[in-house]
C-alpha cells in the first residue's frame, strides 16, 4: 500500500531545524519528481508535525497529504504545535513516556484490588521496577540532548505557527482524548479552523490506532491526483472486517435476521444461495427507517459468500463541512461505511461500478424513505424515471430484487418532519442542515424530491426481528438494444418495483408465522440449544 521512508534523526545530532526542513524538502521533491502523478503522504507527530507542516507551507503546488498524530495515540510526550515553558523532569513526568501509561496502570489495579497490605507491598514493587525507567531514559536522552531538542522543538512550532495560513495542502488530524498533559483537542480544532482543508479524528477511549484503516475510513487514501471512490478502493482485511462485524454485533443479535433468496429455478431458499457470485450484480430494495436494514444484509453476505456489497449512498456521507454545527453529523460516523466500500451516488460512480463487475447496493427511494414520515413504513416513494435500468443493461447486469421488513418491531416514530417543524427554531434547524448537504433529483417531482435531513424522534420497542427476501435475479444480458426504448425500459423499471412490494408483503405475512419473531422467544430457545449462536440460523417460519 505505502513505500514508507522514516526521518531519524541521531541523538548527537545538531542541525537547525530550517536545515531539517530542506532535508525533508529536497527528499519529497526528489520522490515527486520520480512519480509526479503519486500523492506524498507525510505521517507526523511532534517535530515531525512542525517539519511537515513548514515543508507543506514551502510546497503549495506539490501533491501531500499529512497526517498528524497527537502525542496520547501514540505516548509521546511532546506535542506538536504549543511548546510548554518548563519540562519537568520528575517521576510521573518521565513515567509518561512509557507505553501503555505506568501510572495509571498502578491506578487501575489499586481501583482493582483495593488498597490491602497486600496489594500495597505489590503495587510498592510495581512502583520500583516502573522507576528504572529513570536511568535508562537519562542514557538514552541526556539533559544536554533534551535542552537541545526542546529548543528545536520550539524554533519548529514558531515556524509551524507562523506558515498554517500557507498550507493548502489536505490534512487529518489523529487526537487522542486521553490526553492528560496538553490540551489536544482543543489544538486540533484550532488547527482545523486555520487550516484550509483539514479534518479531525478523534479516539476517545483506545491509544491503539490503525493508520491504515483510519485512512481508508477517511477517504484519506488515493493512488492518483484525484479520489476514486472506485479503483482507489481497498476492501477491508479480514481484521477490519472482524472489527466492524464485532462493533455491529449487537445489532446482529438484536434483529436475528431472517434471510431468503430465491434460486435460479424460483425456488426460494433460506440463505444466500440465490446470491449471483459473478457480477456485475445490482441489488435494489427497499431502504428501511435510518437504513440499519444494511448492517445485517452487507455482514451476512460478506460471512456467508465472501461477498463484499459496495452500497451507493448519499453525498452527505462523504462531504466535508467547514465549521459543522449540531445536527450535523460528525464525519468520523460514516468512516465504518467508508471502510466496507460506500460511495457517493453518481452517475459516473454507478458506471464504475458496473463496468468494473461489482455487486453494487442502490436504493431508489434513498433518504425519503429512510427518513420517511408516520404511518409510512414500507411505502416506496421511487422516482418517476428508470434511473438506472438502462445502466445496469449497458453492462449486462443481474438485477436482484429484494425487500425487507422489521423497523416497526423495533422502533415507534412518534415526531416525524411535519411535527418537528412545529417546533419553535426547529423548522430553521433542519433547513439550515438540508441547505449545507448535497442536493440529489432536484429535477425530480413528486415526494422523492422531498429530501429534508432530519432525524425522526422515535419510541424504542421491544425488539422484533428483521427478515429480507431476495427475489430472482433478473437478467439484463443481451438487453441493451432493448432498452434503449424508453416504454421497454419503464416496463422494466416498474416490474422490478412490483418485484421489491411484493417481497415485502410476502414477508409481512410470513413473519405472522414465525414463533420466534419476539426477543424473548429467542433467548429461551439460545438457553436450551446451547449450540444456537449465530444470530443467523435461529429457526423462523416454514417456508
């Protein structure tokens, strides 16, 4: 992914920090010059922050992207833009430097243990081991050393200071919200207001952070001069995908999802055997309320046939928004979905995927039916036009049908659009988030085009369950002539349609049947099947 090149700079060495600057300088235009069609990435903590920051400031023209680290993600005591007056050299102080945070180690175990003559004696020893830390740091960074290096840090951070206004070039900022010293994420939001393009990430509870995987999630990684939300996309690793799958868990657990396909003789399956495993596959359903019918569909598929859905999702995921304001959802929120290969709608992101034989996820309905209004569950609110039957059959795509039923198990709205707008400021709220996000079909009649963002207020339930159906993949091969008519093309379009309402009326009337439909059905039969797990293969109804 990365030809990583490290800066070291020897513990005896003297040279002035504008002198570190050119060396940085001359080695990224070197490596420009060897792939000027590549970006430059530059990972920065501390000094490295301030070089970086300087040498970006020298090179506007120059393709970088910066990543800066706050000292908590990865214990340094050092921060990288304030310099702090005094550096005390006593125990905590220097015990800060260790990884994995001596100090509130020894906190943890006495909140553990208690504070027993026992415990004492050991956390006494504790306490002296973690004190030959001491010794070895004065070895490693005698005072001399230190003095100079503080010295440097704090020409660097003038400079750094004195150039953010310069800087054009993209940045993302990691920070730690464990930090006990420095006040980092107050720094990184100041820098965020300074610079011209930079966003924030911030890991409140872990100091282990994957750079990769952050990058990835913050569209942060391209190959080119230009993001491709398509050929510069990397799907996740097994331990990405293992660690989305175990933060979503208790949605899987909650919803025991029942999923149906249907085979290529009709005949309808528990599974995902009627799944296409060549593509390119589109799926087009129904988008249920706040759209959490695709954890469940995108984890199954992914364990069940190692098929990854790359779902086309709205801009707002993707946009960056200078000075966000509450509502306004906080970028970091949609890096999961990032990960696992959402891309903005498009046109040109919706041929890509075709032509590149993806399984590709598209719901015409999109916000208006995952923000839909009271008593609408289950309502399709498409647009009028064949928005994308004439692409998939450019390409010979199968099309794959499908409906899902649940949200009403789950989840009361009980303050939809039209009673929020009610609401003393509350009108003047959601219009000021809609005016800053992305605007789709404006063309577009009918209540499609009703697109205000907003969040409906809503009354928890007792959980149900959720239940997909997965019609016969209809075949566009051969198509293309065809439908280049516009009656044969919306023939087309309104079966498809047909094919999703009538999923999901099959599915209302099944799940009737189904005796664990209740939560509490499905733990007692968990409690006495011992080997019941996954919260897939629970049984449901008869088919």
């Amino acid at each position: 992914m990365f030809n990583i090149w490290c800066l070291h700079i020897p513990v005896q060495d003297r040279t002035q920090f504008n002198e570190l600057v050119k060396l940085v300088e001359r080695t990224i235009r070197s490596e420009n010059y060897r792939t000027p069609n590549k970006p430059i990435y530059l990972v920065a903590e501390s000094l490295g922050a301030c070089l970086a920051i300087c040498v970006a400031a020298r090179n506007p023209d120059m393709d970088l992207q910066h990543l800066l680290i706050s000292h908590s993600c990865n214990h340094c005591c050092l921060y990288w833009i304030i310099m702090p007056d005094q550096f005390p050299l006593n125990l905590p102080y220097m015990l800060s430097l260790a990884p994995g945070n001596p100090l509130r180690m020894v906190m943890d175990n006495i909140v553990k243990r208690g504070l027993l003559p026992q415990t004492i004696g050991e956390l006494s020893q504790e306490i002296a081991t973690m004190s030959m830390y001491l010794p070895v740091l004065a070895d490693i960074l005698p005072r001399e050393t230190l003095r100079w290096k503080l010295n440097l840090l704090k020409s660097g951070s003038a400079c750094a200071n004195s150039c953010l206004h310069a800087v054009k070039a993209q940045m993302l900022i990691l920070c730690s919200g464990r930090d006990q010293l420095l006040p980092s994420k107050e720094e990184s939001q100041r820098l965020q207001k300074t610079l011209a393009d930079c966003e924030i990430r911030m890991f409140e509870e872990s100091d282990n952070v994957d750079l990769v995987t952050t990058i990835k999630g913050a569209s942060f990684y391209r190959r080119g001069k230009h993001l491709d939300c398509v050929s510069d996309y990397m799907p996740p690793t097994p331990s990405e995908f293992k660690k989305v799958h175990e933060s979503f868990s208790w949605v899987l657990t909650a919803t025991s999802p029942v999923m149906l396909s249907t085979l290529k003789d009709g005949q309808v399956v528990r599974g995902l055997a009627g799944i296409p495993s060549e593509g390119p596959v589109l799926f087009v359903g129904y988008h249920m309320l706040l759209g959490i019918e695709i954890i469940p569909f995108v984890a199954q598929l992914m364990m069940e046939r190692n098929i990854l859905v790359r779902g086309i999702a709205h801009p707002a995921m993707f946009v960056k928004v200078k000075n966000r304001m509450p509502p306004e959802p906080d970028p970091a929120n949609f890096d999961v979905f990032r990960v696992m290969g959402a891309v903005p709608v498009s046109a040109a992101n919706f041929y890509k995927l075709m032509s590149s034989k993806s399984h590709a996820l598209l719901y015409p309905g999109g916000v208006r039916e995952a923000l839909h209004r009271k008593g609408e569950e289950y309502k399709l609110f498409w647009p009028e036009r064949s928005e994308f039957v004439r692409m998939a059959a450019r390409f010979g795509a199968k099309i794959v049908p499908f409906g899902v039923v649940g949200e009403d198990d789950f989840a009361e709205i009980i303050l939809d659009y039209n009673d929020q707008i009610k609401i003393p400021g509350r009108r003047e709220e959601i219009e000021r988030v809609t005016s800053r996000t992305a605007k789709l079909r404006t063309d577009a009649s009918g209540e499609v085009a009703n697109q205000q963002m907003h969040l409906p207020w809503m009354l928890p339930k007792f959980p149900g369950r959720f239940y997909y159906y997965f019609g016969k993949p209809i075949l566009t091969e051969g198509m293309k002539v065809e439908l280049r008519e516009k009656n044969k093309c919306d023939e087309l379009y309104l079966r498809i349609k047909s094919e999703v309402e009538g999923c999901i009326d099959f599915l209302k009337n099944k799940r009737e049947q189904d005796p664990y439909r209740n939560l509490l059905s499905r733990v007692l039969y968990q409690a006495s099947h011992p080997g019941s797990t996954s919260p897939f293969h629970l049984p449901s109804f008869d088919l």
